[in-house]
C-alpha cells in the first residue's frame, strides 16, 4: 500500500501533468481549426495545411486520451487498490507509477 505522503505526492504529480496536457490540448484545439475558403493561400499551401490539420488532430486526440487516464488515476487514488496491477494484484513500482500515474499493470504484465 502507498503512504498518504506518497499518494500526496502522486496526486500532486498528476495535476501537474493535467494541467501541462491541457494547455497543450488548448495549443492543438488552435492549429487544428479549419482553414475558411475565404483565406487566399495557393492550392499545394491548402493541401499542407490540410496535412498539418490532421496529424495535429490526431496528437490531439492522443493528448486527450493521456488527460482521460489521468482523470481516471486520480478517482483511483482514492480507493486502496491504486498502485496494484489489474492483470496480476502485485504491487506497482512506484517509480512506474510516478512516470506513468496512468499505468494500471505493473511493467511484467504490461
């Protein structure tokens, strides 16, 4: 079991990366806004920035799927089996869980 301290720390951790993950989400909800036909740019510019939408949206999408597991490690916290793996019941690393506050099974079952 992880200490109130430990838990402290990791819940502190979190938040941290909760907040860099949204302001970062926030950065790729701008690139990833559509570009009005209005706007004159030649047709091969267009077609980049067509390219550059997508992969953003898709970094956004992995950002927002980190910033869900996360939300979800913090409601874990709270309850006594956070930092035991799912698959195997073992206790996790806690400097796994300090790299990865996400991570539901230790590195063996991974």
């Amino acid at each position: 079991m992880l200490t109130q301290e430990e838990k402290r720390d990791i819940q502190d951790r979190i938040n941290k990366k909760l907040s860099d993950l949204q302001e970062r989400m926030d950065e790729y909800k701008q690139l990833t806004k559509p570009i009005p036909p209005s706007v004159s740019i030649g047709r091969v510019s267009r077609m980049d920035a067509i390219n550059n939408r997508s992969v953003n949206e898709a970094a956004l999408r992995q950002l927002k799927n980190q910033y869900k597991s996360l939300e979800n490690a913090l409601s874990r916290l709270k309850k006594d089996k956070f930092g035991r793996c799912v698959s195997c019941g073992k206790k996790i690393p806690t400097a796994r869980i300090h790299l990865m506050p996400g991570a539901l099974r230790c590195v063996r079952c991974s």
